[in-house]
C-alpha cells in the first residue's frame, strides 16, 4: 500500500545532532521522524547499523524501555525519514538532553552544589549503565546528547538512550559474550561520564 508523503516544517523542528534533525511527526505526537543531514557514507552506514539492531530486537521480541522505540522508514517531503518514539516527561514536555541539564544546572551552583549534582547524575547513569550491561546492548557512540532526561513526576527521572546502539565492530564479539559486553560498556559509559562530569563511572 502507497503511504502519502508526510509533510515536514519548520514547525515541527525539535532538535538536531550532528548527523540528523529530528522533527515532530505531524500525525502521531507519540512519534519523532529523524531525517539525515547529508548522504555521506559513514554516517549512513551508521543509521543503518542501529537500525538493523532494532530490527532484531523486534525480530526476537525483545523490548527496552530504556532505548526509544523505532517504527520504520517513512517518506517526508524533507526526503527518506525514520519514525522513532518521543521521548516525553510525565507533563508531556519533549525530554532534554542529560548534557544540557549538566552545563545549565552547575553553572548556578557552588561546589558542593556542583558535588551533589555529579552524584545525582551518577546514579542515574549508573541505572542504565546497568540495564545496558545485563542486556548486552551494544553501543557505539555513548554521549550527553545521546541520553534524555524523562521525568516521572516533578523530582524524579531516568534516562532513554534515543542513538548510538550497535557494535561497530565487524567481530562482534561483545554481541556474543557477557564478560566482553560488560567490559566494552564499563569503558564506553567510563570515557562518556569522564567527558561530561570529569570523573569515571565505576571504579577501575
Ligand atoms: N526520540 C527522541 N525524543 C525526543 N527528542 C529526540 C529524540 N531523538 C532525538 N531527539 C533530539 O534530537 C537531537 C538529535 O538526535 P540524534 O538522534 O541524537 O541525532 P544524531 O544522529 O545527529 O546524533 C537529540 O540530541 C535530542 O535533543
Ligand atoms: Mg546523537
């Protein structure tokens, strides 16, 4: 069946990465549709590799509340697009980033303010660091941006992984064994948290 061409604007702009804008599907305001910026091969081969992932994660029945869902391909008059879940909080706000909330957050606080806040953000990376591990969810390209902030009342949140699954690697070996996966998580969710916070995770 032929699905008429869905039309985007500037109106329905959320957000962008590096690679992709995220626009509001304007028919389903459950749903985000991600158009690439520019047909370079690199990070095409990207977006498919996450793609593939999901695939098989349907494939298999398996479904993570911590990753936003995907739905599939869908023409745009913005070109080729992939649908995703929006990520919202419990009031129906679009969710932020975890980076922005760091940057925003500590610059209004002193240091033990700042100290507090590395804390609260450790434990909330620690939960999903965690659900990663016992999933064996492959990553590639774990950042502050790549993590949303979804609040379930006014005080209390988690965090959804909305880009970068999938192994990179042609040897998918973390794929395969639970004590390689982890190891490649603890470094990855190390390096990320040092970035964004200036210190390490978990304990080397
Ligand atoms: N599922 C989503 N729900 C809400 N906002 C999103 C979602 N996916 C992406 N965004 C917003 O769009 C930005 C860019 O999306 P992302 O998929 O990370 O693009 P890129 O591939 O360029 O890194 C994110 O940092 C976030 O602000
Ligand atoms: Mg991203």
């Amino acid at each position: 069946m032929n699905h008429p061409t869905l039309q985007l604007t500037q109106q329905h702009y959320i957000s962008e990465g590096r690679d992709r804008v995220c626009y509001l599907h304007p028919e389903d305001e459950n749903r985000c549709i991600k158009i690439t910026k520019t047909g370079c091969d690199r990070i095409l081969k990207r977006i498919n590799r996450e793609i593939r992932y999901f695939e098989k994660y349907q494939r298999k029945g398996r479904y993570y509340p911590f990753l936003s869902a995907y739905y599939g391909p869908v023409e745009t008059s913005m070109g080729e697009g992939h649908m995703f879940e929006i990520v919202r909080s419990y009031d129906g706000s679009v969710a932020r980033t975890l980076q922005s909330y760091w940057c925003e957050k500590r610059e209004l606080l002193d240091e033990a303010g700042e100290a507090e806040l590395r804390d609260e953000i450790s434990t909330k990376v620690m939960e999903i660091y965690q659900l990663c591990c016992a999933n064996k969810i492959p990553l590639s390209d774990l950042n502050g941006e790549n993590l949303l902030m979804v609040y379930e009342n006014e005080t209390d949140y988690s965090l959804k992984l909305i880009d970068g699954f999938g192994n990179a690697h042609f040897i998918k070996v973390m794929d395969w064994f639970q004590k390689t996966s982890s190891y490649k998580l603890t470094k990855q969710f190390n390096k990320m948290f040092d970035c964004l916070i200036g210190r390490p995770l978990v304990a080397r």
